[in-house]
C-alpha cells in the first residue's frame, strides 16, 4: 500500500506525525480586556493606557497542573504556550526586559511551573514567541501592524529606533527559552508579513538568517514553524482558521503541515464571543485533519484569573471522552492510501504500522455502508467504540437492478441506531 512521504525536515517531526493532536495557550494581559487578543491593535491602545492591564495582571488561580491534566484528559500530547504575544508581554523572568510576569501582581514567573506541569502529564513542550513587538522601544512602527499605525507622527516616533536592536533582543529572548526551559520540542515564531513596497516586515528586519543558525545550534532537533520568512527554514506548514482540501503541499510535494484552530473566533480570552464551535464540530474538525495527514493544534484562551473557562472546558472534556474510546484511529494514523475510496459523509484514516483503516461516519446510514476499494483486503471489522463486530459481504447482485452498480464494494452491516459516540468509527483489520 502507497502511504504518502512528506519531504525531509531538519528538526525531529517524528514524534509529532504520531502524536497528532496539541494544544495551543494564547495567554497574556489581553485576558483583563477579554475582547481579543488583538485589542491593542484593534483599538489602537498607546502604551500608557494599556498598561492599566499590566498593572493589575494578577491570575491568583493559576494551577498549571490543571491546566496540563485538562489537555492530557482530551487526548492531547503536546503544548503551545504563547511565551510573548504582539503586545510584547513575557510570562517568563527574562533578563532582557521589565515587561514580564514577575513585575505584575502575579509576582512570580508563569512559564516554569507551567512547563514543569505539562511535562508532569507526559507531554511535550512548545513555545509560540511573537517575532512582532508592539512594547519594545526599538521595533519600528509600520503602517500595516500595531496600536501607532495610524498615528500622524509615526515617522517622528521612529526617529529613534533601530529594528537592528529589537533583532538582538529577540534573538536573547529565543536564546534564554532554548537555554533555560530544557528540551523544547516546537518553537512556533509568529509572524512575517513582508510588503513589495518594503513597508511590512520580513527575513531582514528579524535578521531571520541569525535566528534560524543560533535556534539550530541551540536545539537541534526542534520543530520550526513556517513563519520566519525563510523559504527552507521551517519543518512545518502551519493553515491558521480553516481546513485545507486536502493533504498540504510545498512546490508540488506533501509536507508536515499542523492545523491552528480555535475553540471561538479569538485566540486570547474573548468573554463575549459566541461562535463557540461545538464538540461534534471539533471532534470533525481533529478527525479531518488527521485524515489529509496533518497534526490539530487546537486554542485556549485563559482568563486573567488563570482558569479555563467553562466553555473551554466542556469542549477539552467532551474531546475526551471521544478520544477515550477512538485514539487509536488518531494517533499513528494518517491519509488512507489511495486505493481506498472514501464513503460519502466518512473520513478514512490508517495506521501503518498495524495495517488497520478506520472509517469515520460523520452521517450515520441506514444498515449498509458501502466501501469501494475494499473487496477481499478486510480480515476483520468492529465498531471502535465498543469492539463489537460488524459484518463484512460482498455487493449483493440484487442491487444491480436498482442501479447500484460500480467497482469493487463492499459492504458494512451496521446497527440502525448511530452508537452513542460523537463521530463512529468501524475499525478495519486488513490482510
């Protein structure tokens, strides 16, 4: 069976294309206005009001442990912790700048206990880092990004900055979190947005060629995202906010890809957003991606407190309980060969290494579902759900007559009540 080979990385992707499913924390003092993690720059915020926010940054329920047996619970294998987002904020004590954790309320660095907790689980560690830095004194205000893209003395407050000196200090940011935190298994750099007419940001203006050989030499076997702006310095493709068509590609070739979704519309803690996808929506959602050979890293948004909220919650604890009984059609698997032609409203997933192919029924049929591409390669088939067997035949030559004819089928004799499961799966044992 052909099983699609994605081109060679530099960092070590073979845990990842197993693992499939992580979790993505955007968590800084955009939790207190609680209306996106963007507000700075939706709003246009200048420092000295913002900074009301840093000022009473006080998540006093903060429990990393159970933040980390939340993700480990819904089947999650590995973390992404937004270390700095946009607005510049650090959770960790970096030695670089004031803008951090430890001179808020909260008093105390955020991201060891966290990273020590998830590790706890089992899990492995990742670090989101923001290339982009609307805080630093040095970072050059564009027209595009940022609380001063608007302002009529932009050019004025550039006077003074060099983007040079903001990309020494990133790169000393990286360098404390690959040197002080461990094994750091992902670094997820976020983003480029380079212009023609040079008024964006891109490989120059990050120094993106440094920050790439020193990230190599520090760790070398880490996962880099797709976002430096680098065209080879990267081992994943990372869509943001939809579902590709099918298996991502690079140049005409298949390649490690990662899904960043969310729960809502807004990475951070959005208190009013309503358009919470539902569990059935999310379970889809990991199943699909897993289908055209990708990895879902899927969003939480703590509160300023330091809780996951209610909805988020329910969300992680009803992926769970799908993942309890159906992990095994997730992780080791990836896109079915192409022989097998994938039933209507179904996804097709197969594990390699035990030669089983999982056919996930989004639309539940009435007591046949018919499978093209199987004839005489099933040994053995179940529900996953509860092990209990399912009937393999062949087509019947009556259906001819009604018109249902075609190539090599075969039949699946179902149940006529749906299994009380979110999505079924019939696990299918190949010869």
């Amino acid at each position: 069976m052909n099983v699609v080979q994605t081109l060679p990385t530099p960092g070590d992707t073979s845990w990842f294309v197993h693992d499939r499913f992580g979790l993505f924390i955007h968590w800084g003092l955009y939790a207190l206005p609680a209306r996106h993690e963007w507000v700075k720059h939706n709003e246009q915020i200048p420092d000295e009001v913002y900074d009301v926010y840093f000022r009473h940054f006080d998540p006093d329920l903060y429990d990393p442990r159970a933040w980390a047996r939340a993700a480990a619970g819904a089947g999650m294998k590995y973390f992404v912790i937004t270390t700095k987002h946009h607005e510049g904020f650090c959770l960790w004590d970096s030695k670089l700048t004031d803008y951090k954790a430890p001179n808020t309320p909260a008093g105390r660095d955020l991201l060891h206990p966290m990273v020590d907790a998830f590790r706890e689980e089992g899990m492995r560690v990742g670090f989101y880092h923001s290339l982009i830095d609307w805080h630093h004194p040095h970072y050059i205000i564009d027209p595009h990004i940022g609380p001063y893209r608007n302002a009529p003395n932009r050019d004025e407050m550039n006077a003074n900055r060099t983007q040079a000196r903001y990309a020494e200090y990133l790169r000393g940011q990286v360098r404390e979190l690959l040197t002080e935190f461990g094994q750091v298994d992902i670094l997820w750099f976020d983003f480029s947005y380079p212009k023609p007419d040079g008024s964006g940001k891109g490989r120059e203006d990050w120094q993106s060629e440094k920050l790439y050989a020193m990230v190599r030499e520090l760790q070398p076997k880490i996962i880099l995202d797709d976002r430096l702006d680098l065209p080879d310095g990267w081992d994943i493709k990372t869509p943001e906010q939809f579902q590709p068509r099918g298996w991502v590609m690079h140049e005409g070739q298949p390649v490690v890809w990662e899904a960043c979704q969310t729960f809502s519309g807004s990475w951070g803690y959005h208190r009013d957003e309503a358009s919470w996808k539902s569990i059935d929506q999310l379970v889809q959602m990991l199943i699909d991606t897993v289908s055209k050979g990708g990895n879902l890293l899927l969003n939480v948004g703590p509160t300023g407190r330091g809780e996951f909220d209610a909805r988020a919650l329910d969300r992680l604890a009803g992926l769970g309980e799908w993942m309890k009984r159906h992990s095994r059609s997730i992780y080791g698997c990836t896109q079915a060969p192409p022989e097998f032609k994938t039933p209507r409203d179904c996804r097709l997933t197969y594990n390699p290494e035990t030669n089983r192919l999982y056919v996930h029924v989004f639309a539940w049929p009435f007591v046949e579902l018919h499978l093209e591409g199987f004839g005489g390669k099933i040994e053995y088939a179940q529900l996953l759900n509860d092990a209990s067997q399912v009937a393999v035949q062949g087509r019947p030559d009556w259906q001819s007559h009604f018109g249902d004819v075609g190539g090599d089928i075969v039949t699946l004799r179902l149940p006529v009540q749906k299994p009380d499961v979110t999505v079924p799966v019939i696990e299918l044992f190949l010869k």
